[in-house]
C-alpha cells in the first residue's frame, strides 16, 4: 500500500525507529500527507518539534525518492505531497482479490414512476453504480436493484394530478404539476405508470446504468407480504394496537382506517431481502 510504502520511507530518511503516523490533512495546501513525527521524536532528541520537523523535512527534499515529490514542515508537522507517477503507478497496478461468500444487495435510485428522473436520481444512479463496481472487484455477489414504489399514496397523487388536468377534479397542493402530467390526459393510471417507469429506463440506460433486479411495491403487496410481516411481529409481541392503529414502538404500522403505512411496506421489503431471498448486505 502507498500508505506504508510513504511511512518506511519517511522513517528511513528521518532515521527513526518509531512507528510512523500518516493522516490527510483537512486543506490541499497542507500536502497529500501529514505526520507528526517530530512530535514524538522531541522529547528523545532534546529538540524542539518544529527544528525537527525542518531537518525532516529538509532531508526529505534533498532525498533523492520516487514517492515523495516535496516536503515541507508547518507547526511542528512534516508534510509531504506524493509524485503523480507514483499515484499513476499505485492505480494501474492490478489487484487480486478473493471470493467472498456473501451476497450484497445495493438498491439504488429508486425513484418514483410518478415523473421524470431529476439530478438528484442521477447523483445516487452514478453513486451506487460505482459501488457496486467496487464491491464486484472485492469479491462481493453483488445485486443491483431498483425499487419501484408502483403503489400507495404516491400513485393515487399521481392519478389525481391526471384528474385535476383533465378537469374532473379541483387541483391539490401536493398534486404533481409538471407539464409532463398533460401529455397522460386520458390514460389509464397503470398505462401511465408503465410508460413512466419505461422512460425512467430509458434514462438510466443512456447513463450506462444497469440493474438486475426490478423490484416491484405493487407485487410485494398482491403477495400479502406486508400482512406475513404484520402477523411475524405480532407472534413476536412486538406490536401493539391503540388509538384504532398497529403500532411498532413509536411507529404506526397500520392506520386507523387499515391502510398501511410506508414503514410497513418497506418492513415487508427488507423482510424479503434478508429471510427471502438471503442476502447478508444491503446497501
């Protein structure tokens, strides 16, 4: 690792038989790496940290080395910047890792097929693909997944916003209010959520983004899997019932008109990633 190859070196040219500590400072202008080295070789040399940090530093840059592009000392700490053939060098070096038996779900993005994905979708889209990436490299059986909240309140929103557009009903505060709403003027709200969800695809795709897994709300729900996960707590005494509600703690599971919450759904889901489906991870 560059790490410990910048920590022999360091102890090498300072002479020091202690172990050595490597931190990045807060500020670029402090060097890619600090150490405060001096500190603790002060008190067995009888100097002060800051003449030990020059000499260290001085030697540092007199040193003839292929790590250590310059250094400098500040307060007492000696910083180093590291040449950028030698990060070039670390980064094209290929790593081997081993196999790991554990399977890890990343879901990402996950947006809602109630309209178009915006740039925060995007951000989380290229995030959670590039740790996919990475825990692929390591040896992680790795599952990418979207989860599509196809169901519930938003797609009643979604619904009623076509509704108001088509003037069969007063418009809400929480309606969505694009202008892509008027182009799904008498369509079926399933029809819409299809083509949404299609165009959702669409965009991630042209981004280089895959998944394996769609994971569909709306199916969770037609297999009763909310209501498999209601009566597994309430084996457990874990639930309670007051004010006409299921509660789990201070969360309602099921309110008082016996819809249920997004609490319990999303229960029911990571449910189905851990006891279902076995995966050791979730991200």
């Amino acid at each position: 690792m560059l790490r410990d190859e910048l920590k022999k070196e360091i102890s090498r040219v300072a002479g020091a038989d202690i172990e050595i500590k490597l931190v990045e400072p807060e500020r670029s202008e402090n060097g890619d790496y600090s150490t405060n080295l001096a500190f603790l070789l002060a008190k067995k040399k009888g100097k002060s940290p800051n003449d030990i940090a020059e000499e260290v530093a001085h030697k540092l840059r007199s040193a003839k080395s292929d790590l250590i592009d310059r250094a400098d000392s500040v307060g007492g700490f000696v910083n180093v910047w590291v040449k950028d053939e030698a990060l070039i060098k670390k980064l094209s070096k290929k790593l081997k890792f081993d196999k790991q038996n554990k399977k890890i779900n990343v879901e990402f993005v996950s947006a809602n097929p109630t309209g178009p994905l915006t740039m925060a979708n995007g951000r989380g889209g290229f995030y959670g693909d590039a740790l996919a990436n990475v825990l692929m490299k390591v040896g992680y059986d790795v599952t990418r997944e979207y989860y599509i909240n196809d169901a519930g309140n938003q797609i009643r929103l979604l619904g009623e916003s076509i509704e108001a557009a088509e003037g069969k009903m007063e418009e809400k505060k929480e309606h969505y209010k694009g202008d892509y709403i008027k182009k799904f003027i008498g369509k079926d709200i399933e029809d819409v959520v299809k083509i949404l969800r299609e165009e959702i695809e669409k965009s991630l795709e042209k981004a280089g983004i895959k998944f394996d897994i769609w994971f569909s709300e709306k199916e969770l729900r037609e297999k009763k899997e909310p209501e498999e996960v209601l009566k597994f707590l309430e084996g457990k005494k874990l639930v309670e019932k007051k004010e006409g509600a299921i509660w789990l703690g201070d969360a309602v599971l099921v309110k008082s008109d016996a819809e249920f919450t997004y609490f319990l759904v999303d229960l029911a889901y990571h449910f189905n990633k851990f006891f279902d489906r076995k995966f050791e991870k979730r991200d």
